[in-house]
C-alpha cells in the first residue's frame, strides 16, 4: 500500500474531496485524522473508513483559528507520534461574481481565508515534520494564465496561494519537507445536486478538457495518495496537472 504507516492530517475531510482523499489515503494504509467545522460530516466519513477497515479519527476544527489549528496538531503528534501528510482542502467562502459587483469584503475573503488557513496549518505541522527530516504538505486549486470571468476573488485566492506554497517550498525542503499542489480545473462530483446551473456547468467544464472528461473524486485521491507516497519523493514546488488538459502548463 502507497501509504503504509503513514499519518495524514485532512483539513476540509467532511467534504466531497476531502471525503474522498480520506477514503483512498486510508485505504493505502494511512492512519487519517480528519478536520472539519461540520461534526456530522465528519463522522460519515470515519464510519465509511471504518466500515472498510481503515483508522480514522475526527476533529471539530476551525482552520481559520490559530489556537484551534496548533491545538489539533499538537494532539494528533501526541496520540499518534508524528505526522506525515498534511493536505488542506477547506473552502474559502466566495461570492463568485463579476469584480465590479463585489463588495470590497466580499473579493478579499477567499483571498485571506486562503492565506491564513493555509499558512496557518503548514506553520503548526512544520516544526513536527522539520524534527523527523520528513513531510508532505499538500494544497488543492493550483493556478496558472486562464481564468473566466465572474470569479471573484477565488482565481486570485488561488494565485496566492500559489505563491504561498513556493515560499513554503523552498524553506522547507532543506528539512526534507515536500510541498505539493493538486490543481483539476473543477470535479464536477463534488457539486451538490441543488447548485443552480449544475448541468451546464458541468458541460463547460468538461467540454474545456482535452480529453472531454473532468477529474473525478477518485481521481483526486488516488493522485493525492501517490503524491503524498515515497514513490513521490523527487517531486516538491511544483504543481500537479490532473484536469484532463483543461489547464495548460
């Protein structure tokens, strides 16, 4: 199994692609630790891990909340001895509208929701990871020259935190830590059945591939648990492309 004696932090874990990462990290034999505001959620997720054998553990977590987040950490180092993956995968609450139609409150919000949750869950994870000499933190969105219109400020969020994750990068690595984004240009299974438009958008986000299908959940996960293996040791600051050509390099 990829993961194999492997801890692995999710944040976001009760939802659609946090969900799925926590299913196909524990079924390669990770020992998952999933954060999320929603205990209900949560708690499907466990049980479905569970139910197939897997070890999982569930937290009420606010990513956004420093002492929240060092507080998780700390207890998951203490419980389980160390951590080896770290993937925040939260969403960041935008209001994805033309930019002359925002507010000033509502563009800024994915942006520093983005920043400060991701800075703060690789701050809290780093020193533990920078004393075994090992680590891999991943993030999900990645960036890059397209974008559309009406998107708010997510496309820029996700600029950012690009730029976030090289500087993570390069001050890591020396430790051994990897840092790694997963970018798919939209999972059309993770939008719930009731989003307004939900069937054509997903034919635009299809019909924008290569390969005229978009990343599933599976997919995700799958992807997720190789780049969070051994297998993967080489690859850090960069980003990993699984949107079926939808997004160019």
């Amino acid at each position: 199994m990829l993961l194999e004696g492997k801890v692995a932090v999710i944040y976001g874990g009760g939802g659609a692609i946090g969900g799925a990462v926590a299913r196909v990290f524990a079924r390669e034999g990770a020992r998952v630790y999933l954060a999320g505001r929603t205990r209900s959620k949560l708690d499907r997720v466990t049980s479905d891990i569970r139910s197939k054998g897997g070890v999982a553990d569930a937290a009420v977590v606010d990513a956004t909340d420093e002492k929240a987040v060092t507080d998780f950490v700390n207890g998951v180092v203490k419980q389980a001895g160390h951590i080896d993956i770290s993937f925040n995968l939260i969403s960041y609450g935008e209001v994805q509208k033309p930019l002359v139609a925002l507010s000033v409150d509502d563009f800024l919000r994915p942006i520093t929701t983005a920043m400060r949750t991701h800075f703060l869950t690789t701050r809290a994870v780093a020193p533990h990871m920078m004393t075994r000499g090992s680590g891999v933190i991943l993030a999900f969105g990645g960036s890059g020259p397209q974008t559309q219109p009406g998107m708010g400020g997510f496309k820029i969020a996700l600029d950012a935190l690009e730029g976030l994750r090289r500087q993570w990068a390069i001050e890591l690595g020396p430790h051994g830590i990897r840092v790694v984004t997963l970018k798919t240009g939209g999972v059309p299974e993770s939008m719930p059945d009731d989003t307004p438009g939900r069937d054509e958008i997903i034919a635009s986000i299809e019909n924008a591939t290569l390969l005229k299908r978009a990343a599933s959940l599976d997919d995700v996960g799958k992807v997720a648990a190789f780049i969070a293996s051994d297998q993967a040791r080489t690859i850090t600051a960069a980003d990993i492309n699984i949107s079926s050509g939808g997004i160019m390099d």
